[in-house]
C-alpha cells in the first residue's frame, strides 16, 4: 500500500474555505481565459463523512467499493486508504485497483459473465474472488483459474428499483443446487453467495428478504460440502437526503436480517459492493448555457403568461447525455439545477427544455424544469452529481467526460490520517503529497 496517492492532485482547503470557493475560483479563472469549458469539483471530504457514516449504521458489513460508479484515481485512493475492499467488472478495473496498491484479497471480480482474457488476468494479477450465476462460467473459470474462489450471485426481486440488474444476472434459488452439484464436479471451490437489490433501491425490505434467500444456498452449499464463509449483500445504497429512503433506514431493514440468518457466531464475512452511496454526494458538475432558442407560444392567453407558458426555452449545455448526464433520466427529479450567479427560483419561471451539446436528439437532459430566463454563458450547478457520470461519459461527436479538481476539507484530511492509524494503514510520508504546499487561503 506505498506511494498510495501518487500521482493524484488535490487541494487541501484551510478552515472556512468551502467547495463554492473553489467553484468559484475556477469559474473566474477560465472566465479570465474567456473559457466557459464544462468542469466538475468533487469533495474528496464527503467520502470520509460517507464512509463513518457506514462504519455506524453497518459495522458487521465491510463495503468493497464498486469502481464502475466512478472510477477516478483520487476516489480509489482515498477509500483504499480507509481500508475500502473493491468490487471490479473488468480487467482495466483490476488494474487500476491494483495499480494503487490494494491487494489482490481486497478485491472481488463481481462481475459474473466474464471474458476469458479478462479472467486470465485476473490470474495473473492473483485477484482469486469472483461471481457467477450459470454453468458456462463455472467450465470457463473451471479451465482457466481452477482455485478461483467462486462465489454464486443469486436474483432477488428488484423491480421497484431504478436500474433494475436481476433479468440480466442472478440465478434463481432453484437453480443453485444445480449450479453448486456442477461446481463441485468440477472441483471448483464456492466460498459464498452475493447479489444485488438493483441500483437505487427504494424497498429496503428487497434487503432482507435477500438475506434470507442468501441463508438458503448457504445451506445447500454446506450440505454439498462446500465451506461458505462470504456474504455479499451488493450494491444500491441510497447516498442522498433526496433519495427515497435514507441509508440508515435500509441498514435498519439489512442489520436484524443479518443477525437472525447470519449471527455473529457463524463468522461469515459479510461484505458489500456500494457505489453509488459513496460517491453521488461528492461531485458537483459545473455547466455553461452554449446556446438558446426561444420558442414562441403564438395561441398565449394571459393566463399562460402568469404561468410562464408564453414561451418555452432551450438551453443548450457543454455536457450532456453522452456526458455526465448518461445515466441522469431515472434521477432526474433528484437532480434540478441551481445558478451561479444572478438567478434565482423567485423570479418568473418558464417551461424550459435542456440538451446536451452533441448532434443526436437522445442528448435531451430534461423538459420538467420550470426556471427563470437565462441566457447564453450562464453557469449552472449540479450537485450529487459523482455516480455513473465521468466513468459513463463517452467521446461521442468528439467530446469528452469534463475534467475534476478535486478537493478535501483540513479537518476531513485530519480524519483520514486518524481512520488511518486506527486500521494501521502503513505510513506513507514518501507518497510524494505535502499538504502544506496544497492548502488554499481565503
Ligand atoms: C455487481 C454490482 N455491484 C455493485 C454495483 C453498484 O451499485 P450501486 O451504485 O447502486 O451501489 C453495481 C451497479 O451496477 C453492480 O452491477
């Protein structure tokens, strides 16, 4: 775990100096350079608040950080120094991790319909959990890594949440004993059983009626002789005062499941594969209105001028669908606006439509907002804006996902180097970073 974050620049902010700062520190320095260039600032801080957030509402569950859902080298390092397993899909995810500096037995390949070169990979690089939910894996990962330790993902009813996973990977309970009699005549080692309640679960009772069916093909697994010592309770983990449910109100749900199926006594090691939780709060996404069009309603009456329906606006933003907005449809309502300067939601509002900046019609970001009227060169916020967005933006049309500054707070430095030595992190004074060179004044 040396040199863990090397290469990765951050501020250290003194007391007083906010993230706003910084946004606005940015913003007059590219407006000096008359450069309106789309940028986002993530709160290195938030991920240590979110993470003593977990550490109280979850102690028995060790998070293993899903890397898909943001995948920036100052995130990885940050959570790897807090002692975060991680859940990667790929071989470039593998590496990444690794490359850092986590060992191979802090990583799960929770991805359970791999490549073969991808596996052969992870071989090499002795990444030995992975997932699995059908029998052609078991012969794949049977042929390539026979001491893999194999762990089953099972379907759970999911459907109530946004991003919905379980038609396309889970086995169903009753295909388990299959599934676990041809591992065995394979002579594959399971060590245990994950899945996932889908991405933003809004039911925390899909968490405990997981754990329960988790229960179940544990017992098969020890009836077929297998050892099974790992529980994976997944991904989708509200991170958000906007969420639907809050985080401790599913860890309320997932805690007496855990101890009626799972008791302390058993010693199965209960992980986690959180993404979004971690993240979401972190980044906030700085835009700039690159065009406008002003859409005359010609049949207004006065009613529809009180109402602001006399006209539509479209903004054009420098990010979009292809972008940081990619996976923004299901998390719209969530994720409304705010100005940078000038505007406010007391002024008169109008029914506004917003696109992305590329040359597809599917780069539309939203037609529910009612806002006042901007103009061109406009700067607009984007809170919670650090889940599924620089990991899943594309060069599509020959953009590209908007560059980070990354910053954390002095006293969320302080926690860290505290998180630190409580989990005996090895020192790393040679990891090339001074702080003190680092802190911005007010
Ligand atoms: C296997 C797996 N684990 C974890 C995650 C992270 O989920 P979330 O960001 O909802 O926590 C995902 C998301 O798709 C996933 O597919």
């Amino acid at each position: 775990m040396e040199n863990i974050m090397n290469g990765s620049e951050f501020v250290i902010l003194e007391k007083g100096v906010t993230i706003m700062d910084i946004i606005d520190q940015k913003i007059k320095e590219q407006m000096l350079r008359e450069n309106t260039d789309a940028f986002s600032v993530a709160d290195l801080g938030d991920l240590v608040h979110q993470h003593l957030r977990w550490q109280k509402a979850l102690p028995r569950v060790k998070p293993f950080y899903a890397v898909k859902c943001n995948n920036s080298k100052p995130v990885a390092q940050i959570l790897a120094q807090m002692g975060l397993g991680f859940d990667c899909a790929s071989k470039n995810e593998i590496a990444t991790i690794l490359d850092i500096g986590v060992p191979a037995e802090r990583i799960i390949y929770a991805n359970p319909c791999k490549e073969v070169s991808h596996i052969k990979y992870a071989v090499s690089r002795g990444v030995q959990m992975m997932t699995f939910d059908n029998k052609d894996e078991l012969l794949k990962v049977a042929m390539i890594y026979p001491t893999a330790k194999m762990v089953v993902r099972i379907a759970v009813n999911d459907f109530t949440s946004h991003s919905p996973l379980s038609e396309k990977f889970g086995a169903s309970l009753s295909e388990c004993r299959l599934l676990m009699e041809y591992a065995k005549a394979l002579n594959l080692d399971i060590i245990g059983v994950s899945f996932h309640v889908g991405s933003g679960c809004t039911d925390p009772k899909i968490f405990a009626q997981a754990i329960a069916d988790a229960h179940v093909v544990f017992d098969i697994g020890i009836h077929l002789g297998f050892q099974m010592y790992l529980l994976d309770i997944g991904g989708g983990f509200p991170g958000i005062a906007e969420d639907k449910v809050t985080f401790e109100e599913v860890a309320a749900e997932i805690n007496p499941a855990l101890d009626i199926y799972f008791p302390d006594k058993t010693e199965v090691q209960i992980i986690a594969e959180p993404g979004r939780y971690y993240v979401t709060s972190s980044f906030t996404l700085v835009v700039n209105i690159i065009a406008r069009k002003i859409i005359e309603n010609s049949h207004a009456s006065s009613n529809d001028e009180e109402a602001g329906n006399e006209k539509t606006m479209m903004y054009y933003l420098n990010d979009g669908v292809y972008g940081s907005f990619n996976n923004f449809a299901k998390y719209r309502e969530l994720l409304k606006p705010t100005f940078y300067e000038k505007h406010s939601l007391d002024q008169k509002l109008y029914n506004t439509r917003i696109w992305g900046p590329t040359c597809d019609a599917w780069d539309h970001i939203s037609d529910t907002w009612k806002l006042p009227e901007l103009e061109i060169g406009d700067w607009l916020l984007f809170r919670n804006n650090g889940a599924y967005t620089i990991s899943t933006s594309t060069m599509f049309n020959g953009f590209h996902a908007v560059p980070t500054h990354y910053a954390i707070s002095e006293d969320a430095w302080e926690t860290l180097q505290n998180i630190k030595k409580e989990i005996q992190f090895p020192v790393e004074e040679q990891d090339g970073v001074d702080p003190q060179h680092l802190v911005i004044r007010q």
